[in-house]
C-alpha cells in the first residue's frame, strides 16, 4: 500500500486540456544553453559519480564505528565511577566503624 499525502484524483480528458492550456499561459517554455546542456552531460556520465551508488553503511562505517566504540567506553566510564563511589563509600564506613570500636575498647587513664 502506498501512502501519499496528496491523494491521486483521476481527471477526465476535458479538465485535462483545460489545465495544459493554464499552464501554457502561464509557464513559458525556454531553450537551455547549449554549453549548460555540454556540462550537464559530461556531469552525468562522468566516472566521479560512481560512488554515489555505494551502501551508507559502507560510506560512513567509520562514524558508525566510533559512534558504538564512543558509547562502550562510555557505559564502561559510568559503571566504573559508580563502582568508585560504592568502594569510597564502603572505605569511609569501614574507617568510621573501625575508628569507633578503637576509641570505645581502649581503657580510660
């Protein structure tokens, strides 16, 4: 099914000539230069534009490369500063708890 957002209306033989004589009237036809048309050809068949034709994948796999690498590395960055910040948080209650079982069992002078 094909999805078009002007929707096609078929038109009789009559309304048909009626819009070509419109646009008759209204469009005037020109004749290119013959250099721009000399140009044009030599751009079309030219071999530079064979390129064109390649997958996207094929032509920007470097910028998707970086792009997965870019973002491993920064999921791998936040897991390891979440790890920091566990251990410091552990070191910290560790130290705090040994600091109080020192004080409470040395006897008192």
């Amino acid at each position: 099914m094909r999805f078009s957002i002007f929707p096609i209306q078929k038109i009789n033989s009559q309304e048909r000539q009626i819009l070509e004589k419109n646009l008759t009237a209204i469009l005037r036809p020109i004749q290119p230069r013959e250099s721009f048309i000399n140009d044009l050809k030599l751009h079309l068949i030219s071999t530079e534009n064979l390129g064109l034709d390649r997958p996207r994948l094929i032509k920007y796999s470097f910028f998707l490369f970086a792009g997965i690498l870019g973002g491993v590395v920064l999921i791998a960055t936040g897991i390891r500063a979440i790890f920091t910040l566990f251990v410091t948080v552990g070191v910290i209650k560790h130290m705090r708890a040994q600091s109080r079982d020192t004080m409470t069992a040395q006897p008192v002078r």
